[in-house]
C-alpha cells in the first residue's frame, strides 16, 4: 500500500467529503475603473495592475505586472492579497494562478480568496489544474447559454476536501513530477543553444565557392490568390508559411484543395527535396520536403528546387537557410518590411558552397541535434511529452477520491 493509501486509510478510511468550492472560499470577479487610461501611472507607489498579458500558460505564480493603476484607480478595482487565486474567464479561460505579489486585477479575471482553512495552497492550485476540473469548466462554459467561464460556474464546482496530511503527501510527490519536467525542459533549452552554436560554427566557411540562390536554384511563389472556393474535405494538401518550423512541417490545420484546381498550378505543386520557405511572417524559415508532403501545395511561400544535386544537396541548403548567418542576411534585405521576403531578394541570398563531402558532415551533424532537439516522435520532445503525459495521469488519480459515505 502507498504512502497516500496510508494516509488514506488514517485519516479518510470512508471516503473524502466533496462540497462546493463557493461554500470554501470567497469568489468574486476583477473589476477595471473607467476609464482605464485615467489612472495608468508610472509612479513607484502605484499598484500592479493584473492583466493577461502579464502571465503566460506555463506560469504558475504572477510575479510582475507591465502596468501600474493609481491608488486611486486601486479603489475603484479588486484589490487581492498575495497568495490569492485568479482565474481566466476569456483567453486560456480556467487556468488558475497564484498571485506572488499584492495587486489588483482587472475584470477578465475571477478571484478566489480565503481558502486556507480547507486547502493548502499548491494542493489547490494542482487540483484546480486537474483534467476533471478544466474539462468540467468547458463543458460548462461552452454551452449554448454562457459563453465564457463565469463567477457562478467557479461557485457550483465541487471539489473534495481532503485532510491536510493528504494535501500535503500529493504535493511532495506532483512537486516531483514538476521538478524532473523542469530538468527536461532546462536541458532541452541548453541542447538548443548548443545546436544553435555548433550550426553557426559549421557555416563559418572560408575558402569556398559562393553562389546566389539564382544561380543554383529555380524559386517561385506558391498560391497567391484566394483559394477559399477551391478547398475540399479531402484532396491536395495545402500548407500555409505557419506551417513551416525549421527543417521540418508541423500542420496547424491540415487543409486541401480539389486535385482539378492544383493541377491547374502544376509549376508550383511541391516535389521530394524541394525546400519550402516562410514569405510572411519568421521569413526565411525553410522546410525539406519529404514523401508526406510531396504533391502538397504551398499557399503564399517560396519554393527553392535545386538544378543539380551533384552541386549542393537540398538537406545543405535548408539547413544554411535555418542557420543564424542567413537570418541576418535575409533580415537586412527586409529591414523596410520585416514580415514580407520578397523573391526577388531571396534569390540573391549567398550561399557557401563547399565540397559534397563537407556538405554530408554538416547535414548528418545537424540532423542529429535536430531530432534531439525538435523531434515530437524521439529525442527530448519526445521525452518531455511522455513525462507530461505521466505526470498528468498521476495527478487527476491523486485528485480523484472516493466520495464520504452517507450515514
């Protein structure tokens, strides 16, 4: 028997009495004085204003705020204590978090307060995190009558009331699970600044011929027109510049078109190891194209086909593409337009072309840090979702406790 099935057995041998969490703490919703604009300050002595933009989904305390109201503005809004509870009721809507300062918030959020006489505070922030409890806000909040979450949802939720030893055995062990995805995702951002290095290493070539994209490549622009009548539910794949991630697709959205209207664009239908680049937005962004995406279709990004592979290898290219050398070539040609790479310019991007051989070296060393790095199916990708996955198994089965008999 486990050491929370002791505690268990001590404490709550005939179940965990549930009850709403509106009855275990005060709810409340954020509130923004009007007009907002009238008491932004700047001054030392002003409060932290609380927004959304100040926290990010992995975040678990608020820590710092962009902006401060004045005292004035502070009492005209919801002022909480440090250590209370928000919750988004819009964007992320649900996803609690746990204030590491005094501040006030404004009315995208909702307040929970006083909760320490049944619940320590990571116990709650865990459960509060937990998939029943999010699932059963969006269920809720995703009804035809509410469209977001709200204070009188938060208030009907029940919530089991362990005992404190119980509370406190969970956390020890999720603060675990925590702690050990930590250390993954620290060693996953420095094996990234270490292929970063090593990339930007390998392309400080001397000593070899350079060619312009125009001299080695035929480029063209994928769909620029709407598309949006030619879409179907099955067909031809269309990829959009979203889509492309460094050296390898990730669809957003997975989209097609009918098979009659690509075939009317053959010139710009993608072929095995062409190289499909961002035009808007992360310009210069750049994809091989394997055997799943040969035949799709680019919508608004630039494909480079290589005349002769003897010259340059396609793998080459797409990586000297990622690398930061390139980026700030291609930044300097987009200095007047940042999110827009125009062909033109593309073209006469330099490329250091070194032997065949040398070429190999730097695609196999490349490719090994980059499905350590960035492979969803292996490497530390791989490893951080299987942790996550257990870490998220183990957390709603603590969570999940027998109801109180009723005599």
């Amino acid at each position: 028997m486990s050491q929370i099935d002791d505690l268990i057995e001590q404490y709550c041998p005939n179940g965990v009495e549930y009850k709403e969490l509106g009855s275990l703490m005060a709810v409340s919703r954020g509130a923004s004085p009007r007009p907002i604009n009238k008491f932004i300050t700047e001054d030392d002595d002003g409060v932290p204003w609380i927004k959304i933009g100040d926290v990010s989904p992995t975040d678990k305390f608020v820590r710092a705020t962009k902006q401060k109201i004045t005292k004035e503005g502070a009492k005209k809004s919801r002022y909480l204590a440090e250590g209370s509870f928000i919750l988004s009721n819009s964007m992320s809507f649900g996803r609690p978090y746990i204030l590491g300062i005094n501040g006030c918030i404004h009315d995208g959020w909702i307040a929970l307060e006083n909760y320490q006489n049944d619940f320590c505070r990571d116990f709650l922030y865990y459960l509060l995190r937990s998939s029943p409890i999010q699932l059963g806000w969006k269920q809720r909040a995703g009804s035809s009558t509410v469209q977001n979450l709200n204070s009188d949802i938060v208030r009907t939720t029940l919530l089991p009331v362990p005992p404190l030893p119980v509370q406190q055995k969970i956390v020890e062990i999720l603060d675990k699970f925590t702690a050990l995805e930590a250390e993954l995702e620290a060693e996953l951002e420095a094996r990234t600044k270490q292929y970063e290095y090593y990339r930007n290493l390998l392309f400080n070539l001397n000593d070899c011929p350079v060619f312009c994209i125009s001299e080695i490549a035929d480029t063209n622009i994928g769909l620029a027109t709407s598309v949006t009548k030619h879409k179907t539910s099955s067909g031809v794949v269309l990829l959009h510049n979203s889509d492309i991630q460094q050296n390898k697709i990730i669809l957003k959205n997975k989209e097609f078109i009918s098979p009659e209207f690509a075939k009317k664009n053959n010139k710009k239908v993608l072929r095995l190891n062409d190289i499909i680049t961002v035009h808007t937005g992360d310009v210069g962004t750049s994809a091989l194209i394997d055997e799943r995406y040969a035949g799709a279709i680019g919508f608004t990004t630039i494909t480079t086909r290589i005349r002769d592979t003897s010259l340059i290898i396609p793998a080459y290219l797409c990586h000297y593409l990622n690398s930061q050398r390139c980026k700030q070539d291609i930044a300097s040609m987009t200095i007047s337009d940042r999110s827009n790479l125009n062909q033109k310019c593309f073209e006469k991007l330099s490329i250091p072309v070194p032997s065949i051989p040398v070429q190999k070296y730097i695609v196999d060393t490349l490719d090994k840090f980059s499905t350590l790095v960035t492979d969803i199916s292996q490497g530390l990708p791989a490893e951080i979702e299987a942790r996550h996955k257990q870490y998220e198994y183990y957390r709603d089965k603590l969570l999940t406790f027998k109801p109180l008999e009723q005599k």
